[in-house]
C-alpha cells in the first residue's frame, strides 16, 4: 500500500491482532510490544469487554457534540473525579490527543489571564529536551528539533529552558543549576509577559525516562508561584499508573495547576485525552466572555465507554507484577525503599575512582569549525582525550557547534584544585596543545562557568543478605547495582549485560530464592570482574598521579639500589607499548574496543600473543619518548600561579 502512510519507509509492517502484551504478524510471528505501541497500552491488547462497551456506546450513543451530557460521558467523569483525579483538579476539558491536550492547556492558561486583565502575560517556557505533540504551537514549545524541521519559519519562539538531566549536568548540583536557570529565564523575559511553564514531570519520549533530582519539581513550583506563573504538568505519557503512581507528578510533594494525560485514558482502545484545572483557573474564564472551544470529536462517547472500562477501579484490570526491576541509575532510591519497607540495609560498597571533574562548554564562533582529528573531521561524542598523569582532559562535541572541554584531578592534590574556578579552567585549557586549538579565542567562546563534579566512586550494591534476597523478586541493573567510572566508558555495556543476565534468570527460574542466587551468580560472573578492573586501573592511575605530587617519576622501573623491579618494568612496558601500538595499529585497537564494550573477558587481552608481541614491538619503537606529555605538573602549577588561579 504505497499511498499510506504518507511518506513511506522501510518495508511495511503488517499487524493482524493484538493479544495481550503481543502483536500478531500477517506471518503468524508474535512480537512482543515491549512498548506499548507510542507508551499507550497500559492494559494490553484484545481486552474484549472494552471493544464491547466501545460497540455500546456507538450503537446507542452514536456521536453528540462534546458539551452535551451522555451517559458514558457521566460515568467517565464520575469515575475519574471518584477514583483518579486530585481533589484539586477540578475542571475536565476532554480532547482526542496528547497534542490537543497539552495546546487546550496553553489556550486555557493565556485565556486565564485575559480572564483577569492581564493580557500580557501570554507567553509559555518549555525546556530544552521534551517533547509535546505536533501542532504548530506544541512543535514550537517542545525542544526536540527533529520534529521541527521544514516548520522552523513558522514556528513561535517560545522562550525555553534546560530540561533536569542530572547525569549531563555540567555541575555538582543538579537543583541548584536548573532552577537558577529556569529564573534567568523568567527574568530575561520578563515575568510579567509569562502565562505558564510546560514541563513532563518524567521526560518520555525526547530523553527516554529521565527522572529529575528530587527537590527540582518544588523549585520549580515555588518559583512559578512567586511570580504568577501556572503550572502545566504534560502527562500524557506518564499518567494513569505508567510510573508506579497515579500520576508521574506524585512522586514529588507539589501540584501542578494543570495537568494533561492521554495515552493510558483510554488504553489505545479509542483516542481520548484529559485536561484537568483547577477551579481558580478555570473561574474567571466562566465569569467572562472567553469560550474554551472544543474538537468536533473530543469527548466522543465511544471513547469515554473505552475510558470508562479502561480506567475500572475495581481490580479487574489490575497487573500484578512478577518482578520489580530497578534500572533507575546511579541515584536509585532503593535504600530509601527498602527503609520504608523495614527490610534490611542495601549494602553499598564504594571504591573511589580518584578523581573529580570540572567542565566548561563553548560554541564555534561564526564562520569557524571543529578541529580536525588526524586530518578528519571529529563526529558528535568523544573527540579527544588526554592523560598527563596528574591531569586528565576530554573534548566532547555536539552536533549544534557547541563543545565542552572536561578536566579531571586527583581530589586530594590540592594544588590543582585551581582547575575548578575560571582562571585555572583557562590556564590548563590553554596550555594542553590538543585543548588549546579548541578553546582558542579565534575559534570559540565560552557560555558557561566551570562547573564542579565532585569525587566520583565505584560502586556496587549487595541486594543478598547472608545469601538471601532482602526483597524477593527485587533485582537492580545498570548503575543502580554496578557502577564504574565513566571514564572509562564501560556503564552502558554493563547495563546491557545485567540486563541479558536478568532476563535468562527469569526465563530459567520461577522460584524466588534461585532467581536471586542465579542472578547474583551472573552478576559475579559477567559484571563483577569488570567493577575489579576498574577499581584496580583506578588504583593504578592515582598511584602514578601521587609519584608525580611526591616529584617522582612514576615510569622509573629500578630500584633504589639500581636494580631492576621486574614487575614494574613489565607495567611501563605494557602502558608504553600499547598506547603506540594501539595508534599504529588496527588489531590492537580493535582488541580494545572488545575490552571496552565488555566482548571479551577481563585480561583476554594478555592471552594473545601476537597482540602481545606487538605492544612490545611498540615499546621498543617508542623507548625514547617521554612518556610523560607536557604540560609537566610543575609547569602547569606555575601556569596556575601566573595566571592569579586560586582553589
């Protein structure tokens, strides 16, 4: 079928029926829709006394225009007022989708304010990464360019600001960072001229799940309050039971003055969205002579009769779980849960990495461009890194002529505590030859300060107590049971194997007590030995950077007596000989890339010989090289000093 949809790609996928959690192929294949189809399935498929209050509805109710009282439009609201919607939200407005929605809510906060005589408060802050359907004003409002493009000229300007991503804050607190951002905002536009702020409570579709510091929603709110700002919450995605609450909102202690929630309304049985307000919102347009229109099709009977069953609050549709997967990160929250629960302690082990970060972001100034990169233009991700030993340094570019340049240190080397304030930033940025061509003055400026990352740590959770699940049928992946130092940049393929290990667990047990001790088996096995390496190169690196504090050079492999350590030789050998082995040739950098995205096991590396044979063949063709890059650490503390750069 060439003319649907209306630009065609791939090869068409057909779909006879849905069952349950499964998609049923023209082929007869099931695919699991993991899902949900667009996050919309909160039920699952072929849910027959839906389809049959659906057909109800049509036959007897047919199509009424929207404000006019029907039977399944009465028993919707009856039920979401009764069992759903915060007492506070008192006013529905009923649309098809999340787009009409999250627009019928901007509509409704700039009416608002026409409402009360302020007219000039019509303008609505959206964030850097969301997402909020696809007309032109929620294109406009949203930050995922993709969607934006063949529509820029025609779009509003609605002023934005940056979304919570605590993982790529560029400072060491995350709340502090994007409120005060969020207030630079509603000062540079004037507060006067602000109806409302648009924000998912948990970012879905644009960022995939990120959760904002807890601290960040109050903020938020707190603000909005100061300066007669509403609140609109879009929970088209996460509302209706898709994050373990009601609504995503919830688990923050505020209240949106308006919120959106489409998509598990109605299940995907039938399109239905609500935009639920408060009274005092809601009040003064009543009073006045503003009409807040309805869509031919908003509120259609057929749909309420799905949102109705759908939305039943006697347990019919209730999913049990199985299983609780924890694969909310490094900042899980499951020592507070299992507080909460009375059970005993997480365990958390932690190792430090022996390093801090500071960070500082610039943009190409008009008609310069990247660097190059041995002759070739360097792609969005990690550009370059650089290890001095006592200093480590990382280039960073995006695709929208910004970068950032990364500095990391030993936190317990005081003297290069400099690094984290703007003088010192610039004197090591400066005095880095690969950083240099970046951050010069004829190629970019800064739009940041520096920001502070604080120390960071290795660490792992122990979820058995004396060999038994503290939480049955609790299993954590990812970060939130193993993390390592991402400068290594092992986290996502430690995540992926976690994951594939729970996912066998389950298949091959059904007993809690085996899934547990399975599971651990598999964690000890696959995941485990690499949280060792990491631990042991980290111990390692800061063993060098503490010889370059003392004024010792920390590649010397002889003794005190002349003699020579055998071990250590057998160390600088190997560092020396693989970082130019690894530049002159492809096999051994392609060993370690497998070593990095975890495709060969721990110290498979040292087992091939003619990788081996290499590393030392690039040791003897680069003896003579100073294995140690300048800037030397002396010379980058006299930058420092030159240069006024205090801690």
């Amino acid at each position: 079928m060439s003319n649907y949809p209306f630009l065609p790609f791939g090869k068409p996928v057909s779909v006879r029926r849905g069952e349950g959690a499964y998609l049923v192929m023209d082929d007869g294949r099931r695919i699991l829709d993991a899902a949900g189809g667009a996050i919309v399935t909160n039920i699952g498929h072929g849910r027959a006394e839906v389809g049959n209050a659906v057909a109800k509805a049509t036959e007897e109710e047919g199509y009424v225009v929207p404000p006019w009282h029907t039977p399944s439009r009465v028993r919707l609201i009856e039920r979401l007022v009764a069992d759903w919607l915060p007492p506070h939200l008192t006013r529905i407005h009923l649309t098809c989708g999340g787009s009409e929605g999250v627009e019928s809510a901007m509509k409704i906060a700039i009416q608002h304010f026409a409402a009360v005589g302020r007219p000039e408060k019509r303008k609505v802050v959206g964030r850097s990464i969301s997402y909020h359907g696809t007309t032109l004003a929620t294109t406009a409002v949203g930050g995922h360019a993709a969607r934006k493009k063949g529509l820029l000229p025609a779009l509003q300007d609605y002023p934005s600001t940056p979304t919570p991503y605590p993982l790529r804050c560029p400072g060491n607190d995350p709340v502090g960072y994007y409120l005060e951002a969020f207030e630079d905002t509603v000062e540079t536009e004037g507060p006067d001229t602000i109806a409302a702020f648009v924000g998912e409570p948990i970012v879905g579709a644009s960022g995939g799940a990120i959760v904002p510091p807890d601290g960040y929603w109050e903020g938020i709110r707190e603000i909005c309050d100061r300066h007669e700002i509403l609140l609109i919450a879009d929970e088209v995605m996460t509302g209706f039971g898709r994050t373990g609450t009601t609504f995503g909102y919830q688990h923050w202690p505020f209240a949106p003055d308006l919120l959106v929630a489409g998509k598990g309304l109605a299940g995907g049985y039938a399109p239905l969205t609500g935009v639920f307000a408060t009274e005092a919102i809601a009040a003064p347009i009543a009073e006045s002579d503003i009409n807040v229109m309805f869509h031919t099709f908003a509120a259609h009977p057929a749909a309420c009769a799905a949102g109705v069953r759908v939305r039943s609050a006697d347990g019919e549709h209730t999913l049990d779980a199985d299983v609780v997967v924890d694969a909310s990160g490094l900042h899980t929250r499951a020592d507070h849960w299992f507080e909460e629960a009375g059970l005993d302690a997480v365990h958390t082990e932690r190792q430090p990495c022996g390093i801090f970060y500071t960070s500082r972001f610039y943009r190409l100034r008009d008609g310069a461009d990247y660097p190059t990169l041995d002759g070739r233009q360097s792609l969005a991700g990690g550009v370059q890194g650089i290890d001095l030993g006592y200093l480590k340094a990382g280039l960073f570019r995006s695709d929208n002529r910004t970068f950032s340049l990364t500095l990391a240190a030993d936190p317990e080397d005081a003297p290069m505590a400099p690094i984290g304030g703007e003088a010192g930033f610039d004197a090591a940025a400066n005095a880095i030859e690969v950083s240099a061509d970046w951050v010069s003055a004829e190629r970019s400026e800064p739009i940041s300060r520096v920001f502070l990352y604080g120390n960071l740590q290795n660490t792992r959770r122990h979820y058995l107590v004396d060999g038994r699940p503290a939480l049955r049928n609790f299993f954590a992946i990812g970060d939130a049971h193993v993390h390592t130092n991402p400068i290594s940049g092992r986290g996502c393929a430690l995540a992926w194997v976690s994951a594939f290990a729970l996912a066998d667990t389950l298949a091959e047990h059904r007993d809690a007590d085996d899934r547990a001790g399975a599971f651990e088996a598999a964690i000890e096995r696959d995941v485990v030995p690499w949280y060792d390496v990491q631990v042991q190169q980290d111990r390692q690196s800061l063993a060098v950077n503490k010889a370059l504090q003392r004024g010792e050079d920390p590649f010397d492999f002889h003794n005190a007596d002349g003699t020579v350590d055998e071990r250590k030789r057998r160390g600088v050998v190997f560092r020396k000989g693989l970082g130019h082995a690894a530049r002159s040739d492809i096999e051994v950098m392609r060993a370690l890339f497998r070593q990095v995205n975890l495709l060969d096991s721990p110290g498979s590396f040292l087992e091939r010989s003619d990788l081996l044979g290499k590393v030392i063949a690039g040791y003897e063709a680069s003896r003579d090289e100073d294995l140690k890059r300048r800037p030397y650490r002396d010379e980058m503390l006299a930058l420092f000093e030159a240069a006024g750069a205090s801690a």
